[in-house]
C-alpha cells in the first residue's frame, strides 16, 4: 500500500521560511541483497521526489539505493502565497504517490 | 615473577583491545580501492573539471553509528538564496557502498535555505562527502567520517 505522510505548518506569515518533513512508507529495496537461496532481490527504490508550490517546482531531490527505507525528506521552502504544496514520490515497478497540503498565507 | 592475576588480567585487556579494534565493520581492501574510484569517477560526472573547495558545505552525520541501515544525514549549505547567488544542486557521495551516489537534491531560491535532513544506509566505516553547485558554477564540499559497527548490506559479503 503506498502511503505518504507530509508535515508543514497550516499557515504563514509571506515570506517567512517554512520547514516541510515528507516520509513516504517504501521499503527501498537495494537490488544487492540475496535471498536464503543467493537469488538477488531486484531494486525497487523510490527513484525522485518533487514539490511543486502552485505549480511551480521547487524542489527535487534524486534518490539512490543508499538512502534508507521509509524516506524521510526534509526541506524548506518561501512562503510566497496562499494555495496547495504538491509532493510526488515516483519510483521503480510504476510507483507513483502524489500528496497534497493546503497552506494559508497571510 | 608474573603472578597468575596479573597474568589473567593482562591477557583479558590485550584480548578486548584487539575484539575493540576488529569490531569496526570492514570491507575487503581491493573492493575498497574500486569503490573508491567509482567515488571519484562519480564525483567528476557532477563537477567536471571544476576545482571543488572546501567550506560553506555543513555535513552532518553521527561520528559512530550502531546500524548503517538508518543513519540521520542532513546538509546545510550557507547562501543568501536569493536570484543572484543561491545554491543550485547538492550531492551526496559515500566512499564505500556499492553505489557511490546517495542523493542529488535540485533547488533554488525559493527552496529559502538551502539544506536536507534524510536518512541513508552506509555500508562501513568511511567518509562521507557533501558538494554544492552554487548559482555561480563553484563547488564546495564537505565530508565526514563515520565509524560504523554493523553494516547495511551484510549480504554482500562483508563480513
């Protein structure tokens, strides 16, 4: 089951810096371990995460095998106006979750 | 005249000295030369031939961990972030994982500072590297040594 869970404040002051905290439930499966029977595990790994404030992207980050499961992405961003933060996990064997927040400027 | 006391207790210090030394997580040293170059060939996939100096970069990570399968990394970089001068990309580089890469993280000036707090899994102990892209196209760097007593990734033949 894909699941997200996004943390940011409701509302803020224009132009004051917000701390945003993303963690997406995924187990990050490197691609190097084996089974008990020395079969590899394919990769299944969480591949980009982009927010986009009104549209307006403005952040990404490019995930690798070397970050740990369960990501926890945490960032800042300008508060500039009212409207939705849109966060997009896109990873391997077509996974795609997309959360949105609504956030109040003042 | 060595007494069987001092003997004993001699012999139990030397004992832990040596199980505290080997307790470290190791790797075998010609994979470490090879991931050390892909390190370095990763390193110049990003920066090219550009000089990469050190400072503005802050790169936090605890200096012993437990379990390399979840460590708290953040990176801080010092920049106005306005349009003139802000921090383009960040990239984070490990020294002796399978993979070189950790993260790539893309932002600008609305990002407000620029910095990331994450998670990552390290393979052993090793050094870990931070570099910035500034608006300017200069790189600055910053790494951190880890100790790491159990490894993420046991499967692949560490031991």
């Amino acid at each position: 089951m894909a699941r997200a869970v996004v943390t940011l404040p409701a509302q803020a002051r224009r132009g004051e810096i917000i701390e945003i905290k993303t963690l997406a439930a995924h187990p990050m499966e490197t691609g190097f371990r084996r089974t008990q029977l020395g079969e590899l595990i394919p990769r299944d790994i969480i591949r980009r995460f982009v927010c986009t404030y009104n549209g307006a992207e403005v952040f990404r980050v490019d995930l690798h095998p070397a970050v740990a499961a369960n990501p926890l992405i945490a960032f800042t961003t300008v508060a500039t106006e009212s409207g939705t933060i849109a966060f997009q996990w896109v990873g391997d064997n077509g996974y795609s979750v997309t959360e949105t927040a609504s956030i109040r400027v003042e | 005249m060595t007494t069987r006391r001092e003997f004993l207790v001699l012999a139990c210090g030397a004992a832990s000295i040596t199980a505290a030394t080997t307790a470290k997580a190791q790797i075998d040293p010609n994979q470490q030369a090879l991931r050390k170059a892909a390190m370095q060939d990763a390193l110049r996939r990003v920066v090219g031939d550009a000089p990469v100096r050190r400072g503005r970069v802050k790169l936090q990570l605890p200096p012993l961990i437990d379990n390399g399968n979840s460590v708290p990394l953040s990176v801080a970089v010092e920049s106005p972030m306005t349009a003139a001068d802000h921090v383009r990309a960040i990239h984070v580089f490990t020294e002796k994982n399978p993979l070189p890469d950790v993260v790539s993280v893309t932002l600008g000036p609305r990002a407000g500072r620029a910095g990331l707090s994450t998670r990552v899994r390290l393979a052993d102990t090793q050094t870990v590297l931070a570099v910035a892209q500034l608006s300017d196209g200069s790189f600055w760097s910053d790494s951190a040594d880890v100790v790491v007593t159990l490894s993420a990734c046991l499967e692949e033949g560490l031991i």
